[in-house]
C-alpha cells in the first residue's frame, strides 16, 4: 500500500536502483569533465550545483522519470557549465558580464560602510565572520573581502609577510 508513510517493495527497490545508477553516472560525468563540476567558484556554478541536485532528487524519487533522461539533463547542464566557464577564460568580455566582482568591506580594521551598503551586507555580519576567522579585534585585520561566489574572506595582518599586490586584483575598493 503506497501512502506519504510507507513504500512497496517495488518502490523501495526502484529508488535504491534509481539511487545507484545515477550516482554511478555523476562520478563517470565528473570524472571527464573534472573537478571544477561541483565548486563553487561563481553564483553561476552555484546556480549549476542547484540545478544538478534538482535533476538527481527528481530521478531518484520520480519513478516516472527515465535514467536516461536524467542523464542526459545532467549531461546538458555540465555541458553548458564547462562552455560557459570556457567563455569566462577565454573572453574578457563575457566574464566582466556574468561574474559578480569581489568588493572590499574592510581595510585596516575599518568599515567601509559605502561598500556594505552596495553590498547589503550588515556589519553584524561581518563581525561574525571575524569570529569564526578567530579575530580578536578589529586591529588585527587587513582586510574583509566579499567574494563573488558570496563567501567573506578575512585577512590578517602580519608582522613577517606583506600582503602581495595579487592578492587583491579584481577587488573593488
């Protein structure tokens, strides 16, 4: 008897199947495609990592849905995924239209409060990526960069290493 609580055997079985050789089709598809499939480097990678997860979750409990089909569309979208970062590489043009710029919001233990307000981030929230940055105050950091993928990065001052000009290419101050 199928009901929200209990599954057949049959369904059981089929999920578990489902489970199994689409799993087995992710790792192939990885594996040619390489590493990059599943990091989180832009919003659009993000978008990608969504969309993949939507696929799977839709194969696996949708007995309706094909392997097959699944795996096409898992496929199709690593596809456009390696086209499209291949176009970020290879075109200036193109990355400067589809790839968010880090924006600093911190320099020197000091808000740049213009910044968080183009950014909409709070300073609360800053603070507690300063504490799980295990900063103990606001002296000891360089610099807080809000990313292009959304993740805060904290910079710590150091007595025995200058901050490298590269490091900061491409943030906007």
């Amino acid at each position: 008897m199928e009901n929200w609580l209990f599954a057949s055997g049959e369904i059981i079985g089929k999920v578990i199947l489902s489970i199994l050789a689409i799993f087995t089709i992710v790792i192939v598809i990885t594996r040619i495609s390489g590493l990059r499939t599943f990091a989180k480097m832009s919003s659009f990678d993000f978008a990608s990592t969504i969309a993949i997860g939507s696929i799977l979750a839709s194969i696996v409990l949708n007995s309706s849905q094909s392997i097959t089909k699944g795996a096409i569309a898992l496929g199709g979208i690593i596809l456009f995924q390696s086209v499209f970062s291949y176009c970020k590489r290879n075109f200036e043009w193109f990355n400067n239209l589809f790839t968010n710029k880090p924006m600093l919001l911190m320099d020197n233990g000091e808000f740049i409060l213009n910044n968080l307000r183009k950014t909409n981030v709070d300073a609360k929230d800053v603070y507690a990526k300063l504490r799980e940055a295990n900063v103990k105050d606001k002296s000891e950091v360089l610099a807080v960069i809000l990313e292009s993928t959304g993740d805060i990065s904290v910079l710590h001052k150091s007595k025995d290493v200058e901050l490298s000009k590269d490091i900061l290419t491409g943030v906007k101050k």
